[in-house]
C-alpha cells in the first residue's frame, strides 16, 4: 500500500516537473497554460490544488504581458486555500501586475 501511495505521489511530482520546464527552461507560456489547464480538469474540485494553479495561470499571463487578465485570475483566489510559500507567489505576481498595470496607465 506505501509503495503504491509513494508510486502515485512521485509520478505527480514528475508531471509537476515537466509542466514547470515549459515555463521556465522551454519559456512557452502558452504550452504552460494549456498544461495547467490540463491539470486542472485532473485536479476536479480540489479548491486548494485549483488556487495554486490559478497561481501557475496568473505566472503564464504575466509572461504573455496580459497583466489585466492575470490580476483579475489572482484576485478571483480565495488566499485562505495557500500556504506561507504560496501566497509569497502570489504577491510578487500581484505586484508584478499593479506595477505593469500602473506603468502603462501613467504612458498614456
């Protein structure tokens, strides 16, 4: 039974990994979205799991320059669902936006 859990939690890692190598070794923020999504309708309605991706979505937005889109994906999570590390995540993307947002707003 161990193992069997153990097998389960490695091949996730595993999956995690590869979904992570688009974004940060491949710099495809489009293949990481759709990987996320992909995730997502494995991960079903586990609202802990959905925040952290909606963090992955807001970092792939972000790397598309669609600041507007990856704010509104942040404000839409429920921060009580992250962890210390998670929510660190998701403020640096929160400010990278505001200050995207407020950069270009004050161009115009």
């Amino acid at each position: 039974m161990l193992l069997y859990i153990l097998e389960g939690v490695l091949i996730t890692l595993i999956r995690i990994n590869k979904r992570l190598n688009l974004l940060e070794e491949k710099c495809d923020p489009q293949a990481f979205l759709d990987a996320t999504e992909k995730q997502r309708k494995g991960t079903g309605k586990n609202s802990k799991m959905n925040a952290i991706l909606d963090i992955n979505k807001s970092a792939a937005l972000i790397s598309m320059g669609e600041f507007r889109e990856a704010k509104e994906t942040l404000l839409s999570i429920d921060k009580s669902k992250l962890s210390n590390n998670n929510l660190l995540v998701y403020t640096i993307n929160m400010i990278c936006c505001l200050y995207e947002l407020g950069r270009n707003f004050r161009s115009r």
